[in-house]
C-alpha cells in the first residue's frame, strides 16, 4: 500500500512483517553548477509539495491519469533529492530493509537501463535502505552523481530523450521490494529486553543525517552538476528479497505555472543560487560509510551530456544562473549508530 502523508510517500507491507514501512520525501535544493567540477551535497531546502492526481482528475493530461500516482512542481532554477527512511523496528534494533528502484522517465537512475519490472543484481539496479540515506541524481561514475534538475519534455535535455530518442514519460518511477520476512527474522533477532537498543551503524539512518534548510505540464529530469555520493552495494542475498511483492508509484512533475493551473496553488518560491548560498557562508556536507562498498557507476549515464554540455551545442542558455561557487569547509556526516492511499495506476 502506497500512501500520502504531509508530502511524504509511505510505502507499507503489513503482510510482509508489521514494522515494514518506507518512507520517501522530494527534498528540493540547489541546483549546483554545471561547470565541470565536483561538488559536495547540498541542503535540503524543505519538501515539494505533493498532491494526489486523482485529486485534480479533471485538470491533469490524460497519461497523468492513466499512471496515477502523484505530482510536484518544480522550477527549472531548482533540483531534487531524495531522502529514504525507513521506521525503526525497536524489537529488532533495526529499520526494516527494502530494495528501491528510482527511474526517470523510465530510464533507472543506477544503471541508465530502461525501465523493467524486477529487481535485478548484475548490474545492481536498485538502492538498499538502511544503508542508502538519500539519492540525489544519475550514477555516472564509482563515487559521483550527476544531479536531478527539471527541463520541459521535447527539449532533448532529459535522460529519457538522450538514451531513448522520445519525450514520452518523463516525471519519475519508483518501485519498492521488502526483504523476505524470514530472512529479515534470520538475519535481525529479537534484542534481550535488557539490552539497551541503539540505532546501530549499518541498520538505521536517522532522517535529521542530512541538515534540511526549511525555507509546459510535463517535465523530465535532466543531467545537471556533478556531486558527490556513492551508491552502495547489496550486502544481503539476492533471494533475500520478496520479489513477489512490491508497490510502484509515477511521480509527475509539472512546472510552475502548469501546478498553479492544475492545482490553484502557487509553488514554493524560487531558491537561492548556489553562489548566493556560498557567499552567505552556509554549510555543504560530505557523506561517508566506510561499512559499504560503492557501485562503479553506469557506463550509460556516463555518457550523458549535462544540461548546460547540450545547451553550448544548441546555441541556447538553459542555467542562466550557472555561475560557478566556492563552498566553505565540508560538514562530513556518517551514519548514526546508533482517505491517504495513492492509486498506483499503469506504468
């Protein structure tokens, strides 16, 4: 069951095991400059908002319909990351383990394959939460991302027009798999009730890991900055999965003025630039697990031009805040030891 809780999806499997809940916030923040260099994670600027499509029904395109799911804005100025948390299991001393794939316009943000049904392992086309605290953009290379940043469908700009040739689904898929209830039981026994229960180095990650800073219809997300952030390896056993359960949402993006239209609603307001940011002397960070081994990235991603790469070629200016930045001093984190329901629809 997939539902919408204070812009948050929460994905629930109360037949797998009764702790068995994820929950995926849309963190809007920075979009960091396309210049060539690698930076470091930027903050969260607070959640989209999102709104169930069948909510605005009659409003919506009609594919929106058809998908269902949900839908955010977002402004081009802007970028995404996704935060993963899973509830705290206090039996066990544990957050329930799951296997996500995140796609972007069908084209998974791990590998740069398209989009299939399945998890699969070689190559490892999806995140294991504990143990992935956020995703932030494409795996072009071991250790760097390239980040989600939002440009209009039919521009050639997004991850789907460049491997794929169409601007036929933009927005982004997600599709969650919870471990075995057996495995889970084998592999995370019940704690002594003397023992006093910490959220353990490889088992939780606390949503507070990362500082969040409160503060045409269809879009697709595109290659933008270079970041960096490792995806990490499975540590369990490939039929430690139930691959016989999951649950799959479309999350559709829209830009500003298609929100206002659809929802009645103005967006959140425009972010800083990251230049703005640097020189008001705010933090980065740095994320660092060296419990976990690092995918090598996708030979496919890598190839990707980014978007302010593909604008030079066309002649057109797409980040006309694309200034370069020198962040301050890196805050390094590491992992702490310790009505709602939204209709899946086609995909």
């Amino acid at each position: 069951m997939i539902e919408l809780h204070n812009d948050r999806l929460v994905f629930s499997f109360p037949e797998a095991y009764p702790a068995a809940k994820l929950s995926i916030d849309f963190q809007r923040t920075l979009r960091i400059p396309d210049d060539g260099k690698t930076y470091p994670l930027p903050p969260g600027l607070g959640r989209f908002p999102v709104k169930h499509v069948d909510d605005f029904a009659d409003k919506v395109p009609g594919d929106w319909r058809e998908h269902g799911g949900v839908m955010l804005p977002m402004f081009q100025s802007e970028a995404m990351w996704l935060l993963l948390h899973g509830d705290y299991d206090p039996e066990r001393g544990v957050a329930y383990p799951f296997a996500i794939k995140v796609a972007a316009g069908k084209i998974d943000a791990v590998t740069g394959n398209s989009w299939s049904n399945g998890l699969h392992r070689s190559p490892q086309d999806y995140m294991i939460s504990p143990g992935q605290p956020w995703l932030d953009g494409f795996c072009v290379e071991k250790g760097t991302i390239r980040q989600f940043v939002a440009m209009p469908l039919g521009a050639g700009y997004t991850a789907e027009e460049q491997i794929t040739g169409k601007a036929e689904h933009g927005g982004l898929q997600i599709a969650v798999y919870p471990m075995k209830r057996d495995a889970y039981e084998r592999r995370f026994p019940i704690r002594p009730r003397h023992f006093v229960r910490t959220r353990s180095l490889d088992a939780y990650m606390s949503p507070e890991s990362r500082p969040l800073l409160l503060g045409e219809a269809a879009m697709g997300l595109a290659p933008g900055g270079r970041m960096k952030q490792e995806i990490y390896a499975d540590p369990f056993r490939f039929d430690d999965w139930d691959h016989l359960t999951s649950s799959r949402c479309f999350v559709h993006i829209a830009n500003s003025l298609t929100w206002r239209a659809i929802t009645g609603a103005a967006p959140p307001s425009m972010p800083p630039t990251a230049k703005q940011y640097s020189q008001a002397g705010l933090p980065w960070f740095d994320y660092y697990d060296e419990s976990a081994a690092a995918l090598p990235g996708s030979g496919v991603l890598s190839k990707l031009k980014s978007v302010f790469g593909m604008g030079k070629e066309k002649g057109e200016e797409p980040l006309p805040e694309n200034e370069p930045c020198e962040p301050a001093a890196s805050v390094l984190l590491k992992p702490k030891k310790s009505k709602h329901q939204v209709r899946e629809g086609s995909f």
